[in-house]
C-alpha cells in the first residue's frame, strides 16, 4: 500500500541513515486492535544500534513524525503507532482510483515478459465434466492476473489427444460401436465405449493388449487407426468450443499431445548425446536419484512414449517460440511427481530456463464426499450444470426483479459468474464439493453476493445522475466509509499476492470482504443525502464499482450493472 511506503520514508528520514525507508518497510505491520492505530513499526530492530531500549526510541520517534497524512502518531511501548488522517487519505485515493479508472492496481512487474499459462487440458473423446472446470477457471483467472502484473500471457489448451486411452476408446468403438449412434451423439456414445471397455477390460485382460496394440498403430501412422483418432478429436472440439463459450475463456494455441508426434525424436536424440538414458527392465529413463526422486520412465520397452516425452519436448518447443519468463502448468495435485520428474529433466539436459517451470497443483471437485470418476461414469457434465446454473439465475431474476432489461444476458452473467466464484473462492490445494444451491445463493461469501454488490453501487450512481468526472472531492471521515476505504487501498497488494502466490482465491475473498464493508456503508449513510459530502460519498461508490467489477474481471466473471 503506499500509505504504508510513505509511512516507511517518514520514519527512514528520522534515523538519520540508520535505516533506509526500503529497510523500515520491511517491519511495518497492521495493529492487531483498531484502537490502536493503522499502522505500527516495532522499534527492536534499532536498540542494538542506537544503544537503547524499543520504547524509548519509539518515544523519541513519535514526537518527530509529523505529516498531513497522520492524524496522530503515539508511542505504545515498543512500537511507533500511526494514525492516518481519514479526511486527507480518502480524498487522495478516492482521486486516485477514479483517475486510474479501472486500471486501477495494474502493476508493472513483469515489463512485458511472456508467462506460458498451460490449463483446461481435456482429453478429447470424452465429455466436459466439472472435474475438467477447476484448471479451466484458476488457469483463466492466473492469466488476468499475469497480465494484470504487466506480463504477457500466452494461454494455451494442452490437448489430452494422444495417449494409451485412444487405443482403448478404438478397440471399443471396432468391438460394440455404432457408426450413426457415434455421428448422432458423439461425445455421449464414446463416453459410454470408454467406461464399457474397462467394464469388461475387469473380467478380460486381453483388451488391454488389444488397447496397446492399436495405439502402437496409431503411433506408427496407420491409416484407419488415424482417421478414428481425428473424426474422435474433430467431434471433441466442436464440443469443448461450447464451454469455452459459456465460459469466456479463450486461448493462443490448442496444441496439444498429438502435435510433438513428429518433434520427440530430436528430444530422445539430445537426451541419448547427453548420455542420460539408461535402461530399466526393457526401458529407457532418465536417473534422478541424485534429487530422491524415481526415474522418469522415457520410452516403454515397446518403443512407445509417454506424457514425460511429450511434456519435455513442449517444454523445449515453447521456449523456442516464446522465450517465456515463466510456464504455469493448471494441473490436479495427484501429477505432482511426474512434473518434478519432467523439470529434472530438463535440468539435467541444461536447460536454465527450466527453473521457471511451475506446477500449480489444486484440489478435486467431489460429488457427495468422493472424486468424480470418467472411466467409472461417474461425472457431472459441465455443460448442463452451466444450463441449471443459468436457470436458476434466470427464475431468481423473475422472481425479485421481473422487469429486468436483458434477463437472458444477466442470467448467464450470474449463473456462470456462480459456478466460477464458488471454484475460486477456495485455495486452490483445497478439495471443493459441488453444490448447486450454494453456489447461487445471494447472500453470504458467493459470486450473485458480489455482483449485486456493484449492481446496487451502479443503482445509486444512475439515482444521482451526476457526471462523476467533474465531482468535488473533499475527503471522508465517518465510521462506515473508512472501512471501505482502507480495503480500497489494499487491492494492488492483493493482486500482487494473488500473482507471487498463484492463488486467485485472494481476489475472490477479497470482494466478499470488499462488498461486506461497502453494504454496512449503504445501509448506515444516507448517501444521496443533498450536503457538503454529496459528492465525496458518490465518488466512493464510484470507486467500489471500479474496484469489484475489476476483481470480478480477474477471477473471469462479469459485473451486471442491473440485477
């Protein structure tokens, strides 16, 4: 916050270099009472160097601070506590954030260097389920936030198109498949082959061998097994385009497994001159014993590749095309291992840029206390939760608000904005379960919750018709506001927070915090109430709806203006 930077030079200023300002920053914290102040500096640091106590140093450094933006600063024993001028520090931000509008807590870290956002990965030839939604949505929002930190974010769709499973779902669809049934309900029928292959693949083992057969065939270019691989992935993606819709996420590049067909061999060739294989009951790994990690299997006996290969030549091919920064791979915690074998890896190859790979592991999306399962049916499609979500919004709105303009366009809003915040809301590591009702309940710490938060704030702005441009602001000091503002203040850091952390769950509480703090506000001031502070309290709505449509925007959520 740049109170607390202006705070930290104030004080610098007084030690007569003991410290610089950078150093005093490091210490400032935020009172654990109100009572107590805003801002505090624990005097510790400095009793070996000035040769006295913290609480007289803190007394000393008390008496000398004096500035427009403290009210008071007191001694409360070892600490400097400091008590902003409300008056003077919410007319500056209130200016502030209308002026930056909503590029408000943009931040300049990254001067346009490229983050590789690898997320969504479905594989293809089975449906879009709410197991596939969490890396779709953190993936999304951690890409606003890289930008938002002044990186360039290249999302990319790591296709699930290649792999053991597509000999499976070919062995299926030749043994019980139904040409007209597949071409009528593509997704459907493959779904139903896929679970019916290890259905019977329990009582009969010999499918398996079938299953690895024909993705050799498939790997070595065959012709029929090729076509039933493209018409799977065609038919998968005109699919998945719908979600993506739904959801508003967009993405540079769907390359997925399938494309580094033709690109692994020079990545086993380099590993090979490296001399980094070695053999292991017919395989070729690579050794990582030297990091306490088992070996990352390369090749199978049978001359097949694996996810490692692919993942390592992407790897190399991504940093060639965009010389990133950093990759964020959106993965479920349970591939935690084979990332850290693929990043050793690439090490051992000498690869500096390796150490700016980064797995970014969460938690499942349980139905009933258990994990949603494709092999064994049990999944929840994705899709038609987004339509009942929808609905629900939709009969929500006819109910309370029946004269709504755009109902259909404010539904989706919420109905998707609903599922979104109730994934993100959640640290990421944590498990979510899914639920509905919860979801798009108006009250309490949801998505509909924030929304009608900046809904009621645009409400208020249309009710005053004023041009809020041209607003006289003289600062605010009651109770109600000063909450507000504060947490204003704080959204920059947040952003940060959210960036260094990978962890779009910030944001989300942060809104709820935010739009709890501006309710209490419109509850207890009257704020149309024609006097001197009119204008200022319009201008503090002003920035609120700046602020949580920003935060909405973040997380990949839109903010009705009506609701």
């Amino acid at each position: 916050m740049e109170l607390t930077k202006d705070y930290a030079k104030e004080i610098a200023f007084h030690l007569d270099g003991k410290l610089d300002w950078n150093e005093v920053l490091q210490f400032i914290e935020k009172p654990k009472y109100e009572e107590q102040g805003d801002l505090a500096f624990p005097c510790f640091v400095l009793a070996k160097t000035l040769k006295k106590s913290p609480n007289s140093i803190a007394s000393d450094l008390a008496e000398k601070l004096d500035h427009p933006l403290f009210e008071k600063v007191v001694a409360d024993g070892p600490y400097v506590n400091c008590f902003l001028n409300k008056k003077y520090v919410s007319k500056k931000f209130i200016k502030s954030i209308l002026q930056a509008g909503e590029s408000y807590g943009s931040l300049d870290m990254g001067n346009g260097q490229n983050i590789v956002v690898d997320f969504s990965s479905p594989n293809i030839a089975k449906p879009f389920s709410m197991g596939h939604l969490r890396s779709t949505v953190i993936g999304n929002s951690l890409a606003n936030i890289v930008e938002k930190c002044g990186y360039k974010a290249l999302r990319i769709n790591h296709l699930g198109d290649w792999g053991t499973q597509f000999g499976k779902l070919i062995v299926a669809y030749k043994r019980w498949g139904n040409e007209d049934s597949v071409r009528q309900n593509t997704i459907k029928e493959l779904l139903d082959l896929y679970v019916k292959f290890h259905v019977e693949a329990e009582t009969h083992p010999i499918l398996e061998d079938d299953a690895r057969l024909w993705f050799k065939k498939l790997e070595d270019g065959d012709k029929e097994a090729y076509d039933l691989w493209k018409w799977f992935r065609d038919e998968s993606l005109k699919e998945f385009s719908k979600i993506y819709e739904l959801l508003d996420v967009h993405f540079d590049s769907f390359q997925g497994e399938a494309f580094y067909n033709d690109k692994m061999g020079e990545t086993m060739d380099t590993i090979q001159k490296l001399e980094l294989l070695t053999q292991s009951d017919g395989a070729n790994v690579v050794d990582l014993k030297e990091f306490d990690v088992p070996p990352c299997l390369i090749q199978k006996s049978d001359g097949a590749t694996l996810y490692a290969t692919r993942d390592l030549t992407a790897a190399i091919y991504r940093h060639n095309q965009y010389n990133f920064e950093k990759t964020l791979y959106i993965v479920g915690h349970e591939q935690s291992l084979h990332f850290k074998q693929v990043f050793l890896v690439l090490e051992k190859m000498g690869y500096e840029w390796a150490k700016g790979l980064v797995h970014i592991p969460f938690g499942f999306i349980l139905k009933d206390g258990k994990k949603m399962s494709t092999r064994k049916g049990k999944v929840v499609l994705l899709e038609e939760v987004i339509k009942e979500a929808m609905e629900l919004a939709q009969s929500n709105i006819d109910m309370k608000n029946p004269d709504l303009e755009k109902k259909e366009e404010v539904a989706k809003m919420v109905g998707v904005g609903a599922i979104i915040f109730h994934d993100l809301k959640n640290e990421r590591q944590n498990n979510v379960e899914f639920s509905l009702e919860e979801m798009l309940r108006f009250e309490g710490t949801t998505g509909p919750y924030v929304q009608y938060t900046h809904a009621r704030g645009c409400s208020i702005l249309r009710k005053a018709s004023v041009d809020v441009s041209s607003l006289k602001i003289s600062g605010l000091d009651d109770q109600y506001s000063w909450p507000v503002i504060k947490s204003l203040m704080e959204f920059p850091n947040v952003v940060k927070k959210s960036f260094t952390q990978t962890e779009p769950s910030h944001i989300a509480k942060y809104l709820i915090g935010l739009s709890q703090d501006f309710n209490k506000y419109y509850t207890n001031v009257k704020i149309l109430s024609p006097d001197e502070q009119q204008e200022s309290r319009l201008a503090l709505v002003k920035t609120v709806t700046f602020v949580l449509k920003e935060g909405l925007r973040l997380l990949g959520i839109k903010a009705p203006d009506k609701m």
